[in-house]
C-alpha cells in the first residue's frame, strides 16, 4: 500500500487564467492505493457522498484507468468538490503519483500533469492542467500549450471558503468570448507583474498583477458577498484579491504578519452577505508527497 498526499490549488490568480496556478500548504487530498485486479474507490472526508464512486466517472479511476493501474483506491477527500481549490485535480494529482510509482511507471513530471489532467476532465468537460500542475510539482506554476513553468515562492495566502457552490461549467459560461485590445493590454502588464513579483516573493507585486478586468469581474457575479470580501480583505491589508480557480472560494495576497486578520475580514466579508464561511491562511506550498 501507497499513501499520496497532493494539496489544494488555486488557479488563475485574476490576470492569468487558464494558466497560473499555485499550490497551496492546506487544504489537501490524501489517497491510498494497493494493486487489485480491477479498479474500486472508496471516499471518505469533505463532500465524499457528492463524489462519484463508479471509476468511469471518478478522476481517480480514469487516471487508473489511463495508466493501465487496476488498484483499490482510498480517497479522504480534505478538500471539498465543486470549491474553487482544485478539489478533483488533488485527487487526480495524488492518483497519479501514487500509482506511477506502485506500477513503477517512470512518468515524467509533464506526462504525470498530462495523466492527471485527463482525469480531471472526466468531472469538469475539459482538461485544464492549471491546478493539477500545481498539485503534482509544487510552487507557482505557469501552463502553456507549450510547456510548464515553474518558480519556487515564499508568499502569504488566505483563502476563503463559503458555503455555497459554483461549478466549474456555469462559471466558464460567464467568460467573455473576446476581449479588446486594450483589456488584452492590461492583462499581459499584469500578468508580468505578477510573475516578477512571484520572483522576488514580493506581496505587493503580486497582489498587484492580479488585477483582471476580463474574467474576475464576470464571475464575481456568480459570489455572493465578493465586492464586501474584496473590500474587508483589503482594510485588512490584502495586497491582491481574486476569485480562486472557478470559485466560490476567494484568494487574497497579503504580508505574512496581516494573514489572520486577513482571514477574518474575509469570514466577516462573506458574513455581511449572509454567507458562512472558512478561511485558511495558508502559504505556496510543495505538491504531491509519497509516504511508505
Ligand atoms: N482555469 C480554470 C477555470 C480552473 O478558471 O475555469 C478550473 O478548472
């Protein structure tokens, strides 16, 4: 038996959708594999009766199925679906790992995203690596069709958690099919700002490139309370605030010292609109770990 854990993510960051993504310290997924002579899933933890158990329709069970790695896999999910987090992409990331190195497959890190990618489509229509790759290498990550990119970060995070669900399909509904040139200017400046910052682990920088006019403005739409977080979170000394992944979870940048009341202005942020919520401070964290 195996034990994989792979953390949450946040992808996006407001001006690099569909390609930053950064992993986070907590929450995590923590799954458990054996070889078995067909693939079984059993989940436990966060929002486990949502999930699906058949592995046609379970991203643990398709990257299975991808590797040719007919196991019983035990999932305890820390991460609730349906969160904005990258609740399917950790199972996925951690499902990858796991049984690339129970059938001693020697992916590489690019073929283990790849994996773990199609098994997040199985639930979301679409193969987005922006949150697996975070889970399964760690860090700050920038996905292209291209390649992948990655940077170590020392950089204070908190996100928050409401209670309510977005998912992933109503909140690409809400994108804009184009944008003008001018809002395409403003997202690459951001966009490299928030890079450079990521760089220097510098908060200001980055909480500064995350500034979008195009998609976060569309989805904030679908958050109840997102204008009163955005506003507590910034008293409170946020330097940069943005829907986390597809929502309705909310990422703030901020400086170390400022995380808890930062936390806490988003729980109250949230509360002034009627919502309950969690927050967690948290920080880029490493990806997917084995342990024997
Ligand atoms: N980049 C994706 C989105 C992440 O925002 O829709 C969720 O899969």
């Amino acid at each position: 038996m195996l034990t994989v854990r792979a953390p949450a993510t946040s992808a996006n960051l407001g001006s690099g959708f569909d390609v930053f993504g950064v992993a986070l310290v907590r929450p995590g997924d923590v799954v458990r594999v054996e070889r078995a002579r067909e693939t079984t899933i059993e989940i436990t933890g966060a929002g486990a009766e949502f999930i699906p158990t058949d592995p046609a329709d379970n991203t643990a069970g398709v990257v299975a199925r991808e590797l040719d790695a007919p196991a019983r896999i035990q999932i305890d999910k820390g991460i609730r679906p349906s969160s904005g987090l990258g609740s399917s992409a950790a199972s996925a990331a951690a499902t990858a790992v796991a049984l690339d190195e129970l059938y001693d497959r020697g992916l590489s890190d690019e073929e283990l995203v790849r994996v773990a990618a199609e098994g997040e489509a199985a639930v979301s229509g679409e193969a987005h690596a922006d949150n697996v790759a975070p889970a399964i290498l760690g860090g700050f990550t920038i996905v292209t069709d291209d390649g992948i990119t990655t940077l170590e970060a020392d950089l204070s995070l908190v996100v928050c958690l409401p209670e309510t669900v977005v998912s992933t399909r109503d909140a690409r509904g809400v994108v804009p099919d184009s944008v003008t040139m001018d809002q395409s200017v403003e997202t690459v400046g951001n966009a490299a700002t928030l890079v450079a910052g990521m760089a220097r682990d510098d908060p200001d920088l980055v909480g500064r490139g995350m500034a979008d006019p195009v998609v976060t403005p569309a989805r904030a739409e679908l958050i109840d309370g997102y204008e009163a977080v955005e506003s507590a979170a910034r008293e409170a000394g946020a330097t940069g605030i943005a829907v986390s992944g597809s929502g309705p979870s909310v990422l703030a940048v901020c400086r170390p010292g400022d995380r808890r009341e930062v936390a806490a202005a988003m729980v109250e942020g949230f509360s002034e609109a009627g919502v309950d919520a969690r927050a967690y401070p948290t920080e880029v964290g490493s990806g997917a770990e084995i342990y024997r």
